[in-house]
C-alpha cells in the first residue's frame, strides 16, 4: 500500500517537473539561438570567397584576411559583451548582438570593395562573439542543476546546425544563379551576383534571434542583482517548479551577492595567477585547447584533405554535408551523455580520441607527395587519413565541442561569471584566428604532417590539463561552484 502510494506520489510530481523542465528547455533553445548565427556565420563566406576575390581582384593575403578578419571581431564582441551582460542584462546583449549581425549581413552584401566588406565583417564579428558569451551564460542560469549539462550542449548543436545551413545555403544560391553552372559569382535577384546574397540570407537567423531575445525572461541571477526579486522567483518557479523551492533558490543568490559586496575586491578577475584568478586560467585554456588542436583546419580546409584522397575538388559540398551531419549526430550523443556520465570523463575520451586520429593523419601525411595543396596520398594511406579525419570530428564533436561551452557557462562563480565567459570566449576566437591564418603558411613549408603532428600534440596535452585542473560540475548547483572551487583547491595543497 505504501509503495503504490509513494510511486503514485512519485509519478505525479514527475509530471509537473517534466512540464517545467520543457520551460527551460525552450527558454535554451531560444538563446541557443545565437550559436546558430555562430555556425552559420562562421561557414557562409566559404561559398562567397572565390566569388569576391575574383571581382575585387584581391590577393590571396587580402582575400585570407577578408575571411579571417570576423575572428578578430568575435574576440572582442565575447570580450565586451560579458562586460555588457552584468550591466544591461543577458537578454538586451543578446538583442544587441542580433542587431549587429543583421545590419552586417545586409552591408556585407552590399559592399562596393574589399576595405568596406572588412569592415561588415568585423561588424558581424561583434555580434557574433556577442552571441558567443551570452547563450551559455543564459542558459547555465536558468537551466535546472539535472540538464543543465544537456542544454548547455545545445550551443554546440545549435553551431554545427549552423554550419550546415550555411553550407547548403550557399549551395542553393549558387545552383539558382541562371547560366552560372553553381558559380557564386553570377547575377541572380536585383542584378546582385549570388555571393551577395549569400550574406544577405544570414538576416533571416538573425531577425529570429532578436525577435526571441526580445520575448524571453531576463536571467534569475541578474534579476537578483539588479534588486529585482519577485521577478527573479517568477523565471524560476517557470522553469523549475514550486517544489524545487525558487523562493530557496533566489535567497541563496541574495547570499552570494551580499558576500561578494563584501570582499568586493573578489568581484574582479583578477587574481595571482599571472594577474587571473585560477578559475579564469581554466577557463581560457579549456577554449585555447579546443581551437589548438585543429578542428577548423578540417572545416576550413577540407578540400586539401579530400584531394588528397582521390576525391575530386566538385564533390566537396557533398563530403562537408556528410561530416556536419556527422558533426549533429555525435553532438545529440554528447547530449545524451553529458549529465549521466559527467564532464571530464567525455572530455578525457575525447582528447585521447582525438591524439590518437591526428597522430594518425600526420603519419599518413609523411607518405604524401607533392606541396602545398597540391597533394596526393598512396591508396592505403589516404584510406588511413580520411577514416582518421572524419574519427577525429566524431572525437571532437562528442566531447570538446559542446562541453567546454557547457563548462564555460557553469564553472565560474556569480559574481564573475558573464566577464569571466567573455575573456575565455575571446581568448577561444583568438585561438580560432591563430589556428586559421598559419594553416596555409604551414601547409607550404612543411606539408600537412607538422601541422597534424602539432595539433596532436595539443590534444595529447589537453588530456593531462582536463585530468590535473578541470573539476567536475556534474550536478553541482551554480550557488555552489565557489564552494568545489575552494574544494579543489585544498585537496591539490594537502
């Protein structure tokens, strides 16, 4: 009698929580958003790059630099924007960075030489490192401690979607252009050639963007800050229900808030680790070793590898659909994982994984011939490699690419985390930048097995930084990371 009781007790309480769980997961959704202008931005330039530098008769460093010079921007929309959010709130930045997306896409596609389509470039950069910051930390804050790992994975989900929109986008656009047998460089609406509108279409995801930034509630911690407590109760109890106790839940933010006002000094990041505290160090390592160890370079620069193996330069779209669908799937695992499993065990498979297919690939890559991107791979060999590049993305995408996202927006106290989060975001997108403009240089002077060997290397390294400095938040209620922080700490001095 008593157990059916307790069980009928139990399913009807589940009912409720699962019903304000979807609230929270929708609210992800919604800022997740902007890892989709993220992905999206970061892939729509590769159909329109042959296309403008051909019509502005651009060099091939002017041309890298029109591509690279968005990273620079996103360094310091993450830098600023994390400034911004404790300032305005999470909700206004993320409005702001659409705005900023949107008019850059509409000038990119207008641009009337390659010195102003910089400029539009660097413009969406902002907006996009913006989105970058705010869309983990919004999501860590209104996220219920059991799923918070899952919906923190949805920025990355969201950037690989992203990233596969922009890639059929393109390709669309370019099929439609009339007589241009899939050449961006033809004329297609309004007598504007298809690499135009190729950035024109980017306003549809941002107008999405703004729209839902302006309709979702401010973040809980904010509210709380800003003295704002029955609507910080009021987001709460929406996304976890009034067993979960907001009323609890908003007190223990006023009691952090209050502490931090009196070690005021605490407030700031800096610290005695090379002028950070050690938290900050971390969390601009996690970025830095997700950039190092070269994921772009097989997003960016595919087609040297897929040459290499025999494949011809026509069916590259077909193969950079195949490995971001590929990019989806291992995300939606990692998903499925990240709160039954735990960070770092994900992370450390990953980075072994990882170690082990670049090894690989630089092994492979001794056996080529030729230089440059004029390279070719023995049968046996190119098999090698390109069942190691497309393990080292199932690797990557599984582990590294969507939990340090969700560490980013969970490991760092309140009173720092929004700041915290954009000089870790920033200090990923300079990581992004150095990783992207050496490749080619690289390629040229060594072939492609030092780069590879170097970004194992990386890998290998990020094993021992995730097993000796990354705590595990699985679990661990936002209010509590001082608490593991201080944790960890005595446990490394005894």
């Amino acid at each position: 009698m008593a157990d059916g009781t307790g069980s009928q007790s139990a399913a009807h309480g589940q009912g409720p929580a699962r019903a304000h769980h979807r609230k929270a997961v929708a609210l992800a959704v919604a800022a997740a958003v902007g890892g989709f202008l993220f992905g999206f931005d970061s892939s729509v330039i590769n159909g329109a790059v042959a296309a403008f530098t051909e019509q502005f008769e651009l060099g091939s460093a002017l041309s890298g630099f029109a591509v690279a010079v968005a990273l620079l921007g996103c360094a310091l929309g993450a830098w600023v924007g994390g400034k911004l959010a404790d300032r305005w709130g999470r909700t206004r930045v993320m409005f702001l960075g659409a705005v900023l997306f949107f008019v850059s896409s509409i000038l990119s596609g207008l641009a009337f030489g390659v010195w102003d389509l910089i400029l539009w470039r660097f413009m969406a950069g902002v907006g996009i490192g913006i989105a970058s910051v705010i869309a983990p930390a919004y999501i860590a804050e209104i996220a219920p401690a059991s799923i918070r790992g899952r919906l923190g994975s949805l920025q990355q989900l969201a950037i690989v979607l992203g990233i596969f929109a922009a890639l059929l986008s393109d390709q669309l656009l370019a099929l439609a252009t009339p007589g241009a047998g899939a050449d961006a460089s033809g004329e297609l609406w309004f007598g504007l050639e298809a690499w135009r509108w190729m950035f024109m279409v980017a306003v549809i995801p941002a107008t999405v963007y703004g729209i839902l930034a302006l309709s979702i509630p401010e973040s809980p911690r904010y509210l709380v800050s800003k003295g704002r407590r029955d609507e910080a109760v009021s987001v709460l109890e929406s996304v976890l229900g009034p067993d979960e106790e907001p009323e609890a839940r908003v007190r223990e933010i006023e009691h952090t808030i209050r502490t931090d006002e009196a070690l005021a000094e605490q407030s700031s990041l800096r610290g005695p680790a090379l002028g950070l505290k050690p938290v900050v160090w971390v969390g601009i390592l996690l970025s830095v070793f997700q950039q190092f160890v070269g994921i772009n370079v097989i997003f960016y620069y595919s087609n040297t590898l897929w040459q290499a193996v025999g494949f011809d330069e026509s069916d590259s779209f077909t193969i950079s659909t195949i490995t971001s669908v590929t990019n989806v799937v291992v995300t939606l695992i990692a998903i499925a994982l990240v709160d039954k499993v735990g960070r770092r065990p994900i992370l450390l498979v990953g980075s072994a994984g990882m170690a082990v297919c670049l090894g690989l690939m630089a092994i492979a890559f001794t056996q080529s011939t030729g230089t440059g991107e004029d390279v070719s791979l023995p049968a046996a060999w190119g098999t090698t490699a390109l069942v190691a590049a497309n393990a080292f993305v199932v690797f990557f995408g599984a582990s590294w690419g969507p939990l340090v996202w969700v560490l980013l927006g969970e490991m760092f106290p309140n009173r720092i985390r929004a700041a915290a989060l954009g000089v870790a975001a920033a200090a990923q997108w300079i990581a992004n930048f150095l990783i992207t403009i050496s490749f080619p240089p690289l390629l040229d002077r060594f072939g492609a097995s030092i780069p590879y060997l170097m970004y194992a290397v990386f890998a290998a390294i990020s094993f021992f930084f995730v097993l000796g400095k990354v705590p595990e938040t699985k679990g661990v209620e936002l209010e509590d990371m001082e608490g593991l922080q201080v944790e960890r700490r005595q446990r490394a001095t005894t």
